[in-house]
C-alpha cells in the first residue's frame, strides 16, 4: 500500500542542512534559534507520531465542500494520509536506527480501522477533548524523543522527517516545530514533552504556531525551527499542495474532483447556449 520507492527518489541521504523560510518567529517571547545543521544524532531513538483521523464522508474534511462532495473529501483525506504515511515509513526504512517507531493516534470516528492503517504502525485511539488535549495524550502515549504530525501535509518528506528526527538532538535545541503558512503548525517534537506545553494555547487560529512558540519559550525550551509548509483546509489549498505532488495519490484525488466540475461547467455551458439559441 505504501509506495516507498516514490519517497526513496525524492531523498538518497538526508541533507546535513535544513533551510527555514525567512520571518518565522514569535513577535512576543523568546525567539527560538533556526536550525542550520543537524549533524547530532538525538539521546535515543525517536518515534513518529501522525495524529490522523478516519476518512469517513462526512465526519473529515468538511471544509473541502463545497465544491467537494462529502465523499470526494474523504477520498482526498484519505490520498493524503496514504501519502503521508509514504514519507514516515520510508523514514523509519531508511534511517531504523533513528526512527524508532512509528505510532499513529488516530480518531476512529466509531469505525473500525482499516488495514492499510494498521499495516502502518502501532495504532493508538485519540482521546476524548480539543486538539490540545489530543496533542497532550499522543505525546504521553510515548517515552523518549518524538515528532508529531498531522494528515493534511501530503508533501512531507522522508528528508525532512529525518531531519526534524535528527535535529532533536542538536546542541542548544530540545524541541522543533515547523510553521504552516495558514498560522498554525505542521510538525512539532520534543526531547521531552512537557506535560501543559500545550495548556492554553488556542488552537486552529491565524497565529496558533506563533502562540505555540510562546508556550515552548515558557517551559524553558529552546525550539528550533523546521521549514514552513502549506497545510490544507479548503479544496484550493488542496490544489496548491497537489500540483507539487506529480503521481501521487493526493493529486489524482484532487484531479478527480477538478475534472467533474470542468464537465460540470461544460454541461452548464452548453445547457445555456441551448437556451439563449430557443425563438
């Protein structure tokens, strides 16, 4: 199910070098040093965590619709999970011995998962609360060093997810987090998690990943910073993030949905030439 050569050819060695995008920081509180070399393997091995939710129609990516149908978002959910896991297994493939393990938490929304999922790794349920109480358990459900990412970044690499592993443990940094451009958070890790890093932070809003930094700053962590990445919410984000993915399950999904509203339109076109032609 998971297609390891395509993320194989995307990375051959990690780079020893992360770039970060130019004015990510928090305007309030301690500014975290940005990553500029990654050379220090962390103390222990790290997991992956992908915090996921089932892609059940009606009940996952609902903002996607319109224009999506409630099934076309569930089938875009799911190519971008599917994608997703792609980088985090060839992670764990090429790099066993930093990447420890593999967990995902996942909201089965009353379901039972399917096996493509299971075949992943270890399945952990989600718990019951808001998305910081989420983030809270996943990090709990583990001991030692840990990344945390979530479903609606299809572009991840197996590069950049070694790379967030491994800077862990370089000198001066105990935690990463890497920006969305919508505001948020794409990735964050801790050497150890503090247990209310995320008390207080409000989540899902336009400077969610700024609020967070604060947070971190007020543990005493000093965070280093991972490139920003677009994550997506709507069917144009959507869009954006599959026309970098050229053969991937996220993209034919998304073709899938702009080919039936080009016919769509089509139709509606030639309904109204129909029309506009009657005496």
């Amino acid at each position: 199910m998971f297609r390891a050569a395509r993320i194989l050819r995307q990375t051959s060695e990690p780079e020893n070098r992360l770039s970060c995008s130019p004015g990510v920081s928090a305007r309030h509180g301690p500014e975290p040093d940005t990553i500029l070399a990654v050379n220090d393997a962390p103390n222990g091995e790290v997991t992956i965590i992908v915090l996921a939710k089932l892609p059940v129609p009606e009940l996952v990516k609902t903002r996607l619709c319109p224009p999506c149908t409630p099934i076309e978002a569930a089938q875009i959910a799911e190519a971008s999970l599917i994608d997703t896991l792609d980088a985090v297994v060839a992670a764990n493939t090429l790099r066993p011995e930093l990447v420890r393990e593999v967990i995902l938490c996942v909201d089965r929304l009353g379901r039972v998962a399917p096996e493509w999922i299971t075949q992943a790794g270890r399945i952990v349920d989600q718990c019951e609360g808001g998305l910081a109480d989420r983030l809270e358990h996943a990090f709990g459900s583990v001991e030692g060093p840990a990344v945390l990412i979530g479903m609606d970044t299809p572009q991840v690499t197996a590069e950049l997810l070694i790379g967030a592993a491994r800077s862990l443990g370089m000198r001066g940094h105990d935690s990463v987090i890497g920006s969305a451009k919508d505001g948020g958070f794409w990735i964050i890790g801790f050497r150890r998690c503090p247990p209310n890093v995320f008390r207080g932070v409000p989540m899902s809003t336009d400077h969610t990943g700024e609020d967070q930094l604060i947070a971190m700053g007020r543990e005493g962590l000093t965070p280093g910073l991972l490139p920003v990445l677009t994550d997506f919410d709507t069917f144009a984000d959507a869009v954006e993030i599959a026309s970098f993915l050229p053969g991937s399950r996220m993209q034919a999904a998304v073709r899938n949905v702009a080919e039936r509203l080009s016919r769509a339109d089509s139709e509606l076109t030639t309904r109204h030439a129909v029309h506009s032609e009657r005496p």
